[in-house]
C-alpha cells in the first residue's frame, strides 16, 4: 500500500464519522473512465484525486463537494464542468486548472495539474470575476486535495456541525 492511499484511507476514514444525514457518498469507479478523462485532459491527475474517486464517484459534506465523473450527472460531471470553465465563459480557466469543487458563487477549487510533483499537485482557488495578469496571481490555497479535503471540508465543517449532523 503506498503511502498516499494510507493517507487517503486515513482521511475517508474521518470523513465516515459524520452522519448520513451531512455526507453524501458516490458509488466507486470500477472502470477506466478516470483514465480516459486524464488522457483527455493532456495531464496526469494526482494520485490522492484517482484515489478518492475510484472509492466515492463525488462527494459532499454539508455542500461542500468533490464532483464525480459520470454521465448521469447532468451538467456537472467533473469533464462538463471542465469543458463549461475552458470554453464557455467569458473569463474562462487555464488548460491546466481542473475544477472539482465550485463554491456556489461561480467560483471553483482547481487542481493545478501544471505543478504535479510526487503524485499530487496544489489546489488553488480560481475567482470567476478577477482577470488574472499573471496565472501566479490564482490563489494557492492548499498542498493537495487531501490537505484541502481535511481543511475545506472537515475542519470547516467541525466548526459549526457535529459528526452527528447537529449544530455545535
């Protein structure tokens, strides 16, 4: 077992602590859709990415989510969204920013594919409205999406939620 599926697990295994009632679990991926989807996209998805969505094709914790990968999924599949942020907005995204998480406002958490390094790639947090200068200028909020993942969505939700799904 590699070191990222350990961590991975460990992270899977706090998110199960909270109640049904707060997380939304997908089915796994058992095919190569995730393989077609990186061959797609020109760029190798880090390792803790593949990881989560093979074991739950999208999650959400109190709404805040990691988008799956399917057809059934209607407009927000994580390649239509990528396909809708690339070529069919007006301010439209980077080639190497795959978006995973929108925050309700028109705005998305993004791998930055362009800096995969040891398996997993930061992710940066790209402002729909701001016309960046210089792509450097997209805040980079977090290491890997594990780290995102244990900020964003646990420790944020810890903060007003139980793992029963009550408020604190």
């Amino acid at each position: 077992m590699s070191a990222i599926s350990t961590l991975c697990d460990l992270l899977l295994n706090e998110l199960y602590k909270f109640s049904e009632t707060t997380l939304s679990l997908g089915p796994p991926i058992n095919d190569d859709r995730l393989e077609n989807f990186e061959q797609s996209l020109g760029f190798r998805l880090p390792s803790d990415f593949k990881y989560i969505l093979k074991m739950h094709n999208g999650i959400s914790l109190t709404g805040t989510g990691i988008l799956g990968l399917d057809k059934q999924l209607r407009g927000s599949s994580l390649d239509e969204v990528y396909k809708f942020e690339h070529y069919e907005v007006g301010n439209p995204m980077p080639a190497e920013f795959l978006p995973f998480s929108p925050d309700g406002f028109g705005n998305h958490y993004c791998l930055n594919l362009s800096k995969f390094e040891n398996e997993i790639c930061p992710v940066v947090f790209w402002q729909h409205d701001i016309i960046y200068d210089d792509i450097n200028d997209v805040e980079e909020c977090n290491l890997s999406l594990l780290d995102w993942m244990q900020e964003v969505m646990i420790d944020w939700t810890l903060e007003d939620t139980n793992y029963d799904g009550s408020d604190k």
